[in-house]
C-alpha cells in the first residue's frame, strides 16, 4: 500500500500564515471598527446635516455627541443636550439599530433596515420621545430664523417606509405634536401647540391640526410618487393679530390675514 504525503514547504507555510493573519484582521476590522468610521458615512450621505462627534465605542455598540447643521459650509449648529448610545444588530437580510439618548427616549427607538432590490425599507418601530424643539435651529433656513422652542413629542405606532428611485410608499402612522411652542419672530410665548400627522396607505397623507393657543394652523398633503404635495394656512386670533403678524410674513404668502403655506 502506497501513502501519499503533502509536503509543507517553507514558502507554502508562510503563505498559508500571511492569509491566516488577513482573515484575522479583516474579522478584526470589522468587530472592533471604530465609532468614528460611523460618524464619518453619516457626515457624508447627510451632506454634513447630522454630524457625529466626541465618538466612543465601535461601528456596533457606541455613543456621540449629536449636532445638526445646515450642511456643508453652514455655520448653523444645534447640539443634542445629552449623548446618544447606539447599537447595530446585524441579521442575514437586515440591520436593527437601536438608539436611545438620556434626554428624550425613556425606551430605545428601534429601526429595521433592509435593503431590496432597487431600493430601501426601513421600519420604525413603536414608541414614543421628546426632542427639543431649537434642536431644528441647527438646520439653516428656515429654521435658523424662525429660531423655534418648545418641546417636539414623537409617537410611532410602527411606520415602514419603502424608497425607490422615484416612489415612496408607506404603512403605519407617525403623529408629531410641537408643544407650547414659541419663536424669535413673535413676543407671544408661547404662540400655541400643534399636530402632524402621517398616514401610510395607498396614497399616503400629512395633516396639521392646531391643538391649541393664538396662532391657528391647519394643512393636508399627499404624497404623489416620491413628492409631497401640502397645503395649508397660518391665522392669529384677533386680539394677537399684532404680535404675529411678522411671523405670519415669513411663514407663508400673505392673503389678508391669513399666510398661505404651499410645498412641492
């Protein structure tokens, strides 16, 4: 009986070590790849608008000082008040990234990711936060003039979003409410408390409701393909028409006392 043996050469030993040690580091790579990594593909498909600072941790399981901006070049910044913690669950067909910051989620938002073909889903799941509502200063115009304070109350009932190149459709709700809500633009604080709500469908919709206080707004937009189409109107009780009446300049196209407000 004849046996055969393979014959470990020097160079064959050193080669089978040198691809050994690039699995080890590509693994290494991407267990241990640094938070900032994650700071820096945000910063860029974000055009500079969210921006990731003082990181800590890793690409998976990491915390941020959160900042927007107005973009590239702006000089526009708002800063969360506290840090934000996030983490990054892998799955064979999808991410889950939870985040949570001390200031306004009393649970983790939790996000489903995945990708398919020719585009994106993405599923909120449901809970609730609150955010500062001067954290949208940070965004430029019109934000950095309007200069809003309040509170922003978010409430997710779940709501999934499905984005191709030209179409946006969506399921589940998403309810907004800005609280007690005040402007630089008006000495009336605060100027009222108001709702937005999105509605997925077959043709989904935006409506703004006045819950309450002396400005009124009110609105309704659909989403026609991937564009929003929205309608709406700003008035003032009348005994407020004075303190609102910059406001209501800036907001919309004046018709006698009302502002019109048209998007898309």
């Amino acid at each position: 009986m004849t046996r055969a043996y393979t014959i470990h050469t020097p160079a064959a030993v050193w080669a089978w070590a040198c691809a050994g040690a690039l699995v080890g580091l590509f693994i290494a790579l991407l267990v241990f790849a640094p938070a900032r990594w994650l700071a820096s593909a945000l910063d860029q498909t974000s055009n500079g608008r969210l921006r990731l600072s003082h990181t800590l941790g890793t690409v998976w399981a990491g915390s941020a000082q959160l900042t927007l901006t107005g973009g590239s070049g702006s000089r526009d910044a708002a800063r969360l008040p506290s840090r934000i913690q996030w983490q990054l669950m892998p799955g064979w067909d999808h991410v889950i990234i939870q985040v949570r910051a001390s200031c306004c989620t009393p649970q983790p938002l939790s996000l489903k990711v995945t990708p398919q073909w020719g585009g994106l889903q993405l599923a909120l799941g449901a809970g609730q936060s609150t955010w500062p509502a001067g954290m949208l200063s940070g965004l430029g115009t019109p934000w950095n003039t309007v200069k809003p304070e309040g509170v922003l109350s978010l409430a997710s009932t779940g709501l999934t979003v499905r984005l191709t190149s030209n179409q946006l459709s969506l399921d589940g709700g998403l309810k907004l409410e800005a609280l007690n809500l005040s402007s630089s633009l008006s000495t009336l604080r605060p100027m009222g408390s108001y709702g937005l709500t999105l509605t997925g469908g077959t043709t989904p919709s935006l409506q703004l409701d006045t819950l309450s206080g002396s400005l009124h707004l009110s609105g309704h937009g659909q989403w026609i393909g991937s564009r929003l189409r929205f309608e709406g109107a700003a008035s003032a009780a009348p005994e407020h028409e004075s303190e609102l009446s910059n406001l209501l300049n800036i907001i919309g196209r004046r018709d006698g006392a009302r502002s019109i407000i048209t998007l898309g």
